[in-house]
C-alpha cells in the first residue's frame, strides 16, 4: 500500500458488479413474474370487465326510473333549501355584525364578543358539534373547500356561500 493510499477500495468492483447483476435479475425476474400473472389471469381479468359492464349498465337503467329521478328531485330540492337558508343566515350575520361594529359605546373588546356570539348562535343552528368542530378546524387550519356548487372555505374566510 502506497503512502498516499488510506484505504484499500479494490473490493467495491466486485460489490458493484454484484450490485448491477442483482439489479437487472429483479428487473428481469419481475417482469417474468407479471407477465406470468397477466397471462394466466386473461379469463378473470376479462370476466371482471363484463361484470362491470354488466353493473354499470344495471345501474344506468335504475337511475332512469321514475322512483330514482322523483328522489333526485327531492335532493335538488333539498340543496336548494340549504342554499338558501346558508344565504339568508349569512346574510343575517353581515348585518348584524355590521351593526355591532357601528354601535357606538362598545369597546372593541366587547364588539368581538358580540360578534362571536353571534357567530356561535347561528352557527350552533346550522351544525352538529362535530360538523362545527370540524368547521372551525378547516378555517383555522385556512383550508380551502370547494364543492361541486362552489361552497368555498378558508384562505380569508367564506368568499362564497353555496351548497
């Protein structure tokens, strides 16, 4: 060993190679293995695919019956109301947290109060304990949701009250 040698990394050819030789036998022994399972499963595979088919078609035609579009009436009907009653208890809150932010003889202190009563009133109407728990988490956590009508939380608060 010369001087300027410290270590000895002749053996790392032999890891390397060893390394290399293992990782394309995983490559080649995995593929072997998938294909193998591809080709002894063709009949399941394929049966599982009519089944679906057979299901999304049964399914079609059950949401095409009378009973079904008269139940999707009543759930359209249904968001429609909450719409409107999150529209109205909102509209409600503004003005009167409006009025309690121009009430003169308040402290801001005792305007928050106000204020939060207020928001604690309606909200306590509107939800179940767990639905505000989880309501004041998203907020506090500045969550956005977004649903299919364009229900938006967090990030600044409710910038658009829809259900």
């Amino acid at each position: 060993m010369s001087n300027n040698q410290i270590v000895n990394l002749d053996f790392l050819d032999r890891e390397a190679m060893l390394y290399k030789q293992s990782k394309d036998t995983l490559k080649t022994t995995s593929e072997t293995i998938d294909k193998a399972i591809t080709d002894n499963t063709k009949k399941e595979v394929e049966d599982v695919q009519n089944a679906i088919k057979i299901l999304n078609n049964k399914v079609e035609k059950i949401m095409e019956t009378d009973y079904i579009k008269d139940k999707q009436n009543v759930l359209e009907a249904s968001r429609n109301q909450m719409h409107e009653s999150i529209k109205k208890a909102s509209e409600a809150f503004f003005k009167v947290k409006k009025y309690i932010q121009e009430k003169d003889g308040l402290t801001n202190e005792q305007k928050q109060q106000y204020t939060k009563k207020l928001y604690d009133k309606i909200i306590d109407k509107f939800m179940t304990q767990e639905e505000k728990k989880l309501f004041e988490q998203l907020i506090s956590n500045n969550i956005i949701i977004m649903n299919s009508n364009g229900m938006r939380l967090g990030s600044g608060g409710v910038s658009q009250l829809r259900f």
